[in-house]
C-alpha cells in the first residue's frame, strides 16, 4: 500500500536483492522514486508500487542512504558524475591490479612510477611522527619548554617529502607557530589532547581548530587556518584513528558517491564528522580488499575523485 511508503523511508525490492537496500526519494500516488545503494546500472529508479510492492527494511539507518545529498525530483544536487562503489574499485585495479598488495601501491615494486609508494610515503611520514613526537614526546617538549624544537619537528613531519600540503599552506603553518609562542603553546596542547582522546571528540575537536584559527597570519600571506593543516597531524599521529581533509578531492569523491560531506571551508565539526562517517564506510567495504587503514583509504577516495 502507497501509504506505507515515505520519504526517507528505506526499503528492499522484492525481485531485485543485488539491488540492496534503498531509500525513498518522493512518493507520487503509486510511483515512488528510489536510490538502491547496490544498484550499479541506475542512479535511481521509478517504481510503480502496484506492480512491485516494496518491502519496507527492517534497518531504518544506513551510513550512505542517511547521507545522500538533497533529491531536486529529477536528479540529487551535485554537478558530479555518479560512482559506484563497484565502479571504483574497478578503477583502483586497474592501477593497482592487486589492489592494496600490490607491489606498486605499497612501494615495493619495480615501474618506477612511483618509486616511493603510494602508501609507503604515508606510512614513512607517520613513522617520523611517532619519532618526533609520540610516546610523549611532544608533551614533554612543551611541558620543559621546548617550543621551538617542537615547531621545528611538527613542520619536517607535516612536510618531509610530501605533498599533503601546499608550499603555501606549509609556510603559513610555519610562520604562525614561529609568530606567537603563547598562541603556538595552545596549538599543540589542543593537538595533543584530541590525538589522545580520538577522532569522535567534538568538543577538542572545537578545541584544536580554534587554536589553529588563533595563529598569527601575515597580511597579504597565505592563511593557516585550512583543513589540510587542521588534519595532517592527527592523521599522521594515529592514520587508525583520524582522516586527513583535503577539500577538492575529498569534496569530488564525496560528490561522485552521493555523500552529503557538508562541507564548509570553516572548521565546523560537522563536516568533519561527516568525513570521519564517509571513512568509517569506505575502510569497511575495502577491507575486504587488503586496505587496514585511513591512509589506504585516503589514497582510494584520490582514485575516485579523478575517476
């Protein structure tokens, strides 16, 4: 019956299993409109009740359906082209045929294409972390009064041989810690404390970012306050733990998935908890294929977004 039937409603065809679980888009008498998360051939389909009664799901939440973006009747809001899940791992091995073994990706292969690996330079850059700054390093340092040593460690982690940052991004990061000890100090007691504590904790989350938003910026000069230098670190700390934000691509892979990532420019909790839902869902499904972490995560969501 067409009265069981809502939007936001989520439902199973009752022919079509590998379609998977769906979610009621709109409700027009007897058609209803529905995004099948399973569905590989169709974004969304119309389907008329009277000849396929749906099943209304026993599960009312799903990490993808609770977060696709709004529905404008005749497509979701998003200017991306639609990715599948499916879709993307098919992108993935073709680059890296033995997806996260494969010799290329890890960086122990012989092409020469990339001789660091793309996970092996990750990994590396977390180590040097745990070197610098774990098992209280980092604390210490502060607590003894050590803040120039810490500045200096912090920076060759966030940027030795890689390219998570800009150049711009990197100097700003740099010269906001230099031009304020006090504001510096908060930073890393802010850091600190939320690489302790994990990424689920909104309120040192608000912590850090406000420390991050408080460092000096030069006038004419790059900002430091952006989601690459709010994440970096906490990724690079505990990579199980803590997703790395870089707005373009992370934003297009989202959009490709329908996710609704809310993104804002400004460092709101919001849409980091949205990038940490959109992780949790991606390390899950690729699991599977040999992926442990939110490094090989990371790397996964690049694949998509230049799909």
């Amino acid at each position: 019956m067409t009265e069981a039937y809502r939007k936001g409603s989520l439902v199973r065809h009752p022919t079509k299993a590998g379609w998977g679980l769906g979610k009621v888009l709109e409700v027009r008498g007897k058609v209803v409109t529905v995004h099948f998360k399973d569905d590989t051939e169709k974004e969304f389909r119309l389907i008329s009740t009277d000849r396929a009664p749906l099943e209304i799901a026993a599960e009312q939440s799903d990490p993808i359906l609770d977060n696709l973006p709004p529905f404008l009747g005749d497509r979701f809001d998003v200017k991306a082209k639609w990715v599948t899940l499916e879709d993307g791992i098919r992108r993935f091995r073709h680059i890296f045929a033995r997806e996260f073994h494969d010799p290329d990706y890890l960086g122990s292969g012989k092409t020469g294409k990339d001789e660091a690996g793309e996970r092996n330079y990750k990994w590396k850059a977390h180590q040097r972390y745990v070197e610098a700054l774990g098992t209280g390093q980092g604390e210490r340092l502060l607590a003894d009064g050590g803040l120039d040593e810490l500045i200096e460690r912090a920076c060759r982690v966030a940027t030795h041989r890689m390219n998570l940052l800009s150049p711009f991004e990197s100097m700003a990061f740099h010269d906001g810690l230099k031009g304020d000890p006090a504001a510096a100090a908060r930073f890393f007691e802010a850091l600190f404390a939320f690489v302790a504590a994990g990424a689920r904790q909104a309120p040192l989350f608000e912590s850090l970012a406000d420390a991050l938003l408080r460092l000096p910026v030069e006038p004419g000069k790059a900002k430091v306050a952006t989601w690459p230098v709010l994440t970096i670190l906490p990724f690079l700390a505990k990579p199980n733990c803590f997703m790395f934000l870089k707005p373009g691509p992370t934003q297009e892979c989202a959009a490709r998935m329908r996710f609704d990532l809310q993104y804002s420019a400004d460092l709101r909790w919001l849409t980091y908890k949205k990038l940490m839902q959109m992780g949790d869902h991606l390390l899950e499904q690729l699991r599977p294929l040999g992926a442990c972490d939110y490094i090989d995560v990371q790397s996964f969501i690049w694949v998509i977004a230049k799909y």
